[in-house]
C-alpha cells in the first residue's frame, strides 16, 4: 500500500540553524501539507500546496518557513533560522483530490532546537 | 473558525465490550469529518470520514461513526474492543463550502483497553 515517508526521522539541530525536513508524497497525489504537534498538544496546521503554489497557510507559518516541491518525487519543508519553540513532531501529508480527500500523514520527523 | 472537542483525555474499557470515542466540532459551512488513529512512534492513520450521504460511516479496523447534525457531533465506536485498539484518537474537521482543505483537529483521546 503507497504511503507518504519522511526524512530523517529525528533531527537535532542548534538555535538559529536551518533545518529541512523532507517527504515523500503518495505518487498520485497532488495535494501536499505540513502540519506539527508540540509534545502534548494538538496537530496543528501549517501549509498546504498546490500546482506548485501555497494554496493556504496558518499564522505559524511566517517568514522563517519556506516549502518546496524541488523535483517530481519530493516535498520539503524548510525553517530557516530555527527557535526553541520550533521543537515538535512534524507532519507531512498528501491527498489525491481537494474535495473530501483524505490526507496521509507519514510517520514524522521529531525536531529538536537546542 | 472551525474547532473540534474531544472532552475526554482518555477512555478506559475492557476487551469485548463496546466502546465510544466523543468528538464535537464547529464550523461554519458544510462539515467534513475524520477520525484518525496513532500509534506510538508512528504517524496518523486514516480510520473514517463523514462527507455526505449515510449518518453512520463504517471504516477500518471495525470502527465506525455516527454524524449527528443537531448535537453537532461525531462520536467514534466499535462493538468490540480489542487490546490492539489501544492508541490515541483524534477527530478533525475542515469547511467543506470552501477550498481550503486545512484539518483542524481535537486535543486526542487516549484509547486502553485492557484485556
């Protein structure tokens, strides 16, 4: 069964460093997001992407975010100047249509700031 | 804005007995619903999700949901619990009358069930 994967699994990174996480979309699908969990919060919204484009993103994601879709088969999410807050599981996710699609998570990358 | 409640941090039951998982949402337009599952050090798992049609949804796994348009809820169920259903929940909800397909989800209910 397709499913969506990401690298690496955990990333330990120093404050004020950048830091990309990468995934792998279902290969049909057209619809990427990223979404994050702080340890024992909710899953909270990030950034979808569409066509090639953000299509919608939530008030976490300000200047220091950044996605892209580099080639074909990957989807990266990247923090350019990371904070301590910035600790969290990240999520990515895929659908196949807008309309009632499910989105598919992959298993997460867990970051680390110090 | 859409949000969705899961009142309980976790639900205790034992194996072969029924079980329900409580979730309520608001959300302006048209809701779009979903449950997943999380096991630990995995990802969410798609188990169900309520677009239109039939107020009881089936998914995987022997779960299944009831949309209740008045309460405004969609509480999670299964007839009988297995040990291996043990995990934590979550509802989502996004705005079906608009585009964006943005996920809001609960707070998660831890599932143990014990054998």
């Amino acid at each position: 069964e397709p499913e969506v994967t990401q690298t690496p699994s955990h990333q330990v990174t120093q404050m004020g460093q950048e830091v990309i996480l990468r995934c792998v979309p279902i290969s049909n699908h057209l619809y990427f997001y990223w979404y994050r969990q702080i340890l024992g919060q909710k899953v909270e919204f990030l950034v979808s992407f569409y066509n090639n484009e953000i299509s919608e993103k939530s008030e976490i994601f300000d200047d220091q975010f950044s996605v892209e879709r580099p080639d074909g088969s990957n989807f990266t999410l990247k923090i350019r100047s990371t904070k301590l807050e910035d600790s969290a599981m990240y999520f990515c996710a895929s659908s196949e249509t807008n309309s009632g699609g499910v989105q598919y998570f992959g298993p997460g990358t867990r970051l680390l700031v110090l | 804005a859409q949000s969705v409640a899961q009142p309980e941090d976790q639900v205790n039951v034992a194996e072969g007995n029924p079980l329900t998982v409580k979730c309520t949402y608001s959300v302006s337009g048209n809701p779009y619903l979903f449950w997943y599952v999380q096991y630990p050090n995995r990802g969410l798992q798609f188990l169900l999700k309520y677009i239109t049609g039939d107020n009881l949804v089936k998914g995987s796994y022997g779960f299944e949901a009831e949309f209740n348009k008045s309460q405004t809820s969609f509480h999670l169920k299964k007839p009988s619990a297995l040990v291996s259903d043990s995990a934590l929940y979550f509802c989502a909800v996004r705005d079906g009358d608009t585009g964006f397909q943005k996920l809001v989800f609960g707070t998660g209910t831890r599932l143990l069930v014990s054998p």
